[in-house]
C-alpha cells in the first residue's frame, strides 16, 4: 500500500492539452480529475508545467499537425527544463510504440487511448487509488450543466478510412451500474444533461453478462432525480434497433436528437467503406426515427473523394442530402490515414481540386437546408437548457439540440422557454418567455 507521502506525486503542475472527439475530451476530464485527486493543479501555460499531456486525434490530417507542432515547442521547453515530465496520449499512439520513440525522444510515455497507468507512474502517482480499469471511481469534474459520459469504448466495426479500431481496441461497456453511480454524483454537483458516449453507442452492453441495451441504460438514468435531459452519440444505423429507439420516444427525459454518419449515398462507396449497410437501409433507419418522433433532430458526417468515388457516386450523396434533409452534415474531404485498410488498399484517385469542388457543393446543399428547416422554428417556443454565458449572452440547446442564443438574462444550469425570434442556418435566437422558466 503507498503511504499517505508516497501518495504526492512529484510533478505537482499540470499542463493537459486535447483535440479530436468528444471520447477524448472525456478522457482528458477523467485524466484531470485523477491528476486533481493526487493534488495536483492544472496551469494554463505550457511553460508552467511540470508535466506535459499532449492527447492526439489522428482521425484527420490537421488534428495530427497541430499536435507535432505541440511537439515541437515540447522539445524546446525540455532543452530548458530538462525534469519536464511528457506524455503522448491518444489515437496517434498505436500498439508499437518504437516508430514514435524513435521520431520524439523529447516524450517519456506514449499511452494509447483510457491507458492511463504509464501516465500516473511517470507522475509518481499511485493508479491503482483511482479505481483500477477506466477508473469508474474517479469522476470528471464537470465544468458546467451539460457534459459527456463515455459508456462503451472502442470499436469493432473497421470501416476501411477509420483508425479508430486499431487505436481505442474492441468495444467494451462499462456497468450499469457504474455508470448511473457516475450520472448521479455528476447530477448532485450541478449537471442536468448528459450525453452518453460510444464510436458505435447502440453498441452499449452486448459484451456485458445480462446484455442490457442502450434502452436499459437510459431507462435506469431517467431515475436519476435531478438530472433533466439524457442525449447519445455517435450512432451507428445497424446498431440501432427499434427497441432502443422506442426507448427514445418513451423516456421524456431523453431527448430526440440524433447523431447518425451516413458517409455516403451511394452503395458502391458504402460497400467500399465496409460500413454495413446500403443506401436503402439506411434510409428505412432515417424513417423509423421519424415514425416515431417526427420532429427529431439529426445530424451526420459525409466524406467526399473517397478512393474510387466517380461523379454518379457524388451526386447520390447529395441527392441522400435532399432526400433526408439532415439539421448539420460534417463533411470533410477524404484522406488517407496510415494504419487503416483504405491506406494500405486503395488508390487516393480523386484530385484535390475535385475533392474540394465536392465539399463545397455539399456545405452549399446543407446550407440552404439547415436554414430550410431551422427557419421552421421562428415564432416557436422551444425548451432550452441555459449551459453557459459568452459575453453576456446566455446560450443552450433545444430538445433537438440546436444552439440558441438568448437575448435576456438567464441563470447558467436552468431550463428555460425561449420564444426563438431570429434564424440562421447554424444557431437560433431568441427571449425568454415570461414567467416561463422551467426549472
Ligand atoms: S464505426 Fe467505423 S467510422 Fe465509426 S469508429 Fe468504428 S470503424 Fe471508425
């Protein structure tokens, strides 16, 4: 057992810096919260730092660049301070690590996504105080009334562009238990929405004992008292059954927004990404959702100038855009990930110039829908949880998770009515209604 002295780890300064997805905001939050128990203190400046926590997304080119410009200024800062203590986290680190040592000698620990023990030890921390595998005892701190709560990890569905699977490792859930232990302590100290994480999250429970579902998981949250709203992502269309969804429209508390990637319109493509399912099928998803919640918000992620991807396959795309009329598409022009199937397999054979030209004809496509659709909202009073203030105006979501400003003073953390005056295409605008604040 450490003693209470052995328990102070030596770097006391933290300096924890994380780009990519909402997983690895999560894992950053939980790494902070396991820094904060061993009294530690985040500083805001690199150079402050006893300890340096680059957490990486190699998802995507930039997210990669950004973290070896990080690098960079890391090598300097050690030339410096030679006792600088350095991890690299995240998906840029895979199971072979000798590529990476050799390349930044300046990083003493390269940890893979949720392996944190590496970490602690280079803090001199004890880990095994922090609740052993994922840490399901060392809570997040959370920063205001809405926040991420990770359920399953990992991922095993190996779309052919996505790196994912080979960095996070297999699916794997954590308890129910577990989790609405989480939720509650979250909700005492002041959240009121949460949203429930996974690559694939109607993936949630299929490798635990008594294989509850999504559905389960959030029936058992929807008793958590004070918490109000109860949101997921990302989803995956094979995975989403209509038990889960009937879940969805039941529970009053879970909110009916959702987080669906389509990809691409076309099958050949589809099939070519190995994503599961066709264009129809993904369709016949899509009108499911609506049958049962007509007005639910969706949003999804399009990759255009995939290997292969001709003219008639682009225009399918766009026309699934018009055919659905998604609330936001995530587009991003497709590029090569070292590491993934498509990188080792397939040529990168649409130009650039074309990829581009593609990405702009689906943001022109979506930007006219999303206005379309949020231009519905005008005059409508919406429910809005108020999740913070930016200058000195409140802002929060709707039910359907569309972001709204709100021209009237509001308190952080409650749940108003907003009479929505103004529509764009990317956020609403509008009052508080008089005398309706809801809780
Ligand atoms: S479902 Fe496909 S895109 Fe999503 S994390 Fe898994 S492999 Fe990646």
């Amino acid at each position: 057992m450490p003693t209470a002295d052995s328990q102070k780890p030596t770097a006391s300064r933290y300096y924890l810096w994380t780009v990519g997805c909402q997983m690895n905001k999560a894992d950053s939050e939980k790494l902070a919260a396991g820094f904060e128990r061993l009294g530690m203190k985040a500083v805001d400046r690199i150079e402050r730092a006893d300890v340096v926590v680059l957490n990486t997304c190699s998802v995507r080119q930039h997210a990669e660049d950004r973290a070896y410009s990080k690098l960079g200024r890391v090598r300097d800062l050690k030339k410096q301070k030679p006792g600088l203590k350095v991890a690299l986290m995240g998906c840029m680190v895979g199971l072979k690590t000798d590529e990476l040592e050799k390349r930044f000698p300046q990083v003493d620990v390269f940890a893979r996504p949720q392996q944190f023990d590496g970490i602690m030890e280079l803090v001199e921390g004890p880990a095994e105080d922090l609740g052993g595998e994922f840490w399901p005892t060392t809570y997040a701190v959370p920063e205001g009334p809405a926040t991420y709560v990770p359920i399953v990890h990992g991922c095993n569905k190996f779309c052919t562009y996505c790196i994912v699977p080979y960095r996070r490792g297999r699916e794997k859930s954590r308890t129910v238990d577990e989790i609405v232990r989480e939720v509650a302590y979250l909700a005492v100290h002041g959240v009121r929405e949460v949203t429930l994480l996974g690559q694939t999250v109607e993936a949630y429970g299929h490798d635990l004992p008594e294989q509850p579902d999504l559905g389960d998981l959030m029936r058992a949250l929807s008793e958590i008292e004070r918490l109000q709203r109860i949101r997921f992502l990302t989803s995956y269309p094979k995975d989403m059954t209509h038990r889960i969804l009937e879940a969805v429209a039941d529970l009053p508390k879970v909110m009916e927004c959702f987080s669906l990637p389509v990809q691409a319109g076309s099958d050949a493509v589809l099939d070519s990404m190995r994503r599961g399912y066709t264009r129809a099928e993904y369709l016949e998803k899509i009108r499911e959702v609506r049958a049962l919640m007509p007005g639910a918000g969706i949003t999804t992620d399009i990759i255009v100038g995939y290997p292969g991807e001709t003219e008639t396959d682009f225009e399918e795309t766009c026309s699934i855009l018009e055919e659905v009329r998604f609330d936001k598409v995530h587009v991003a022009a497709y590029s090569p990930r070292p590491g993934t199937i498509a990188w080792r397999k397939m040529e990168d054979d649409v130009p650039a110039a074309v990829k581009a030209e593609r990405l702009h004809r689906v943001e022109a496509i979506e930007l006219r829908i999303s206005q379309e659709i949020n231009d519905r909202y005008a005059g409508t009073v919406q429910e809005v949880l108020v999740e913070g203030v930016r200058g000195e105006q409140p802002f929060g979501r709707t039910r359907t998770g569309k972001l709204v400003h709100i021209d009237s003073p509001a308190r952080v953390g409650s749940m108003v009515a907003v009479r929505i005056e103004h529509a764009g295409p990317f956020s609403l605008r509008g009052v508080l209604e008089d005398a309706l604040v809801l809780a």
